[in-house]
C-alpha cells in the first residue's frame, strides 16, 4: 500500500465520477485533501467521506474557468491542511454532438473548461509548489478520446487531445522546480458522465463487452495510478501519458457487431438535433455496416 501520509492533495471534479474516486484514494493512502467542485455540496460530500477515513479535508466551490476561484481555492488549502503536495486537474464535461450541429456555445464551454481549467488549475497549484519550494506532484486527467477519434465528439476528443500535449510541455516547465507533471487517460470509466452516454443496462453490457477486461473500469481503478503518481516512488517519472483503459485502445473497443447499432443511434441523435439533412447518408453507411457485418458472420462464424 502507498504511503501519502503528510501529504495534502487539491482535486478537481472532486463530487463525483473519477475524482470522487481519486479522492478517496488519496485518503486511504493517508492524505488530507481539499475537494473542489463546481457543486459546493457535492464537494462537502465527498470531504465527509475523505474525513470518514480518518484524514482531514476541506470543501470549496470552484470554477477551474476561473483563476481567481482556483487561487483563493489553494490559500484556503494552504491555510487549513498546511501545504500543497500533489494537484489533480480533474474537471471536464462532455457536450457530444455532430459537427454539422455543434454550436460554437458547445465548442467554447467544453475548451473553456477541459483545456482552459486545466491550464488553470495546474497554474494556481504549481505557482504554491513553488512559492513553498515543494517538489511537488501534478497529474491531469486526459481520456483515451484524445487520441482516437469518436463520432459526434469533436469538442471532447480535441479537448483531451490538448491537454495530452500540454501536460508534456508543463513537465518540462515545472522540472527545473522538482515538480512532476504527468497525465491519466482513462478508458469508458463507470461516472455519471459515461452513464449518460449508456443509460440503458443493455448498452452498458453491450460496452463492456467490447472490452478486452470484460468489464468498464470504475473511479477506484485511475485513483490508485493516481496515488502511485503522486507518490515518492514515481519522483523521476514526468511528462508521461498513462492509459488506464481496461484495453480499450489497444483491442479498438467495440467489435465488428456492434457497428452497425452505433450507426444508428448516432442516427437517432442528429434528428434529434436537427439535422435530417445528412440522414440519408447515415442510413447507407448503416445498411452498409449491417451487410458487411452480416457477411463477416457468415464467413467466419465469430458472433
């Protein structure tokens, strides 16, 4: 089991999803931390649980659109916990859509927020690293959607993209200070976010089942490579890119089968917005995916 013991964490995104689950992580390894979310209650409710663990924490209300927020955020960390020793840059949403109807409100809030909020939060942490001369540890959540592309998801995949990059260049930064900079990106992750995106218990299954694991990975799974990172024993280990994806990537996801049903309910989500324009096209390319996938089955007898 690591050891974090008098070590203190700031975390984004905090109230739910990954970095209620980083949080937490954090804690059983013996660190205080300082939950932020954009929802003050949720954030309170996860320090509650932080504190449940036995270690002290502190909830604040933060916008990382917002340096101002982000620095009073890290003084009232500094104040209450002692120190700052490891920054999660965690928040980030996701505004799904088609490029022929993604409007630009979608495209600036997801940058302002994934991309730009990240920027910000590594600043405001890092600025008290140094300020208190800490070799401190920062790591980014990124996702596997920035380096593959996804259909109605842009906005979200340029965002994760940037970030990748960038956590790269503040490594280099932030190294002559002794700070380490890496990044996670995880895979299809059990959070409110991805429950969105699979409401329905059959397409959950439907999911998993294009996995290699079998299974979709949950908020305690980046936690722990969280807590390794922010760890004394990943001191030389900075600008690096850690997938935690259940193997995702490397098995592409979903199989051959499930093509044709993802045609579809893409389908479904451009009529829904407003776009029956391109529909004709999306009803070949799925009759065209069905035939294929049909003919795959029969040659082979692999579904």
């Amino acid at each position: 089991m690591l050891d974090l013991t008098g070590k203190v964490a700031f975390v984004t995104g905090s109230g739910s999803g990954i970095g209620e689950g980083t949080a937490l992580a954090l804690a059983r390894a013996g660190a205080d931390v300082a939950c932020t979310d954009l929802d003050g209650g949720r954030a309170e409710a996860t320090a509650e649980q932080v504190r449940g663990l036995g270690r002290k924490a502190l909830a604040e209300a933060v916008d990382v659109r917002d340096l101002g927020e982000l620095e009073e955020a890290v003084g009232a960390t500094v104040a209450q916990l002692g120190r700052l020793d490891v920054a999660v840059a965690n928040a980030g949403i996701s505004r799904g859509s088609n490029v022929l109807t993604m409007t630009e409100d979608d495209v600036d809030t997801v940058f302002d927020v994934n991309t730009k909020g990240v920027f910000l939060t590594v600043k405001a942490c890092a600025r008290e690293m140094v300020r208190e001369g800490r070799a401190g540890r920062v790591v980014v959540i990124s996702s596997v959607s920035g380096e593959r592309a996804e259909m109605g998801s842009s906005a979200y995949c340029g965002s994760k993209a940037a970030v990748r990059m960038m956590t790269r260049c503040w490594a280099l930064d932030l190294a002559p200070f002794g700070i380490t900079v890496n990044s996670v990106a995880p895979g299809m992750t059990d959070t409110r976010m991805w429950g969105a995106v699979a409401a329905r218990q059959d397409a959950r299954e439907t999911l998993a089942r294009g996995l290699p694991f079998g299974r979709v990975g949950q908020p305690a799974d980046i936690g722990n490579l969280v807590c390794w990172l922010a760890s004394d024993e990943a001191e030389y280990m900075t600008g690096s890119y850690n997938v935690m994806d259940g193997g995702l990537l490397d098995g592409r996801g979903l199989t051959f089968r499930d093509l044709p049903e993802r045609l579809l309910e893409m389908r479904e989500r451009v009529a829904s917005e407003g776009g029956e324009g391109v529909l004709a096209s999306m009803d070949e390319d799925a009759a065209e995916a069905a035939g294929r996938a049909a003919e795959h089955r029969e040659q082979h007898g692999l579904f």
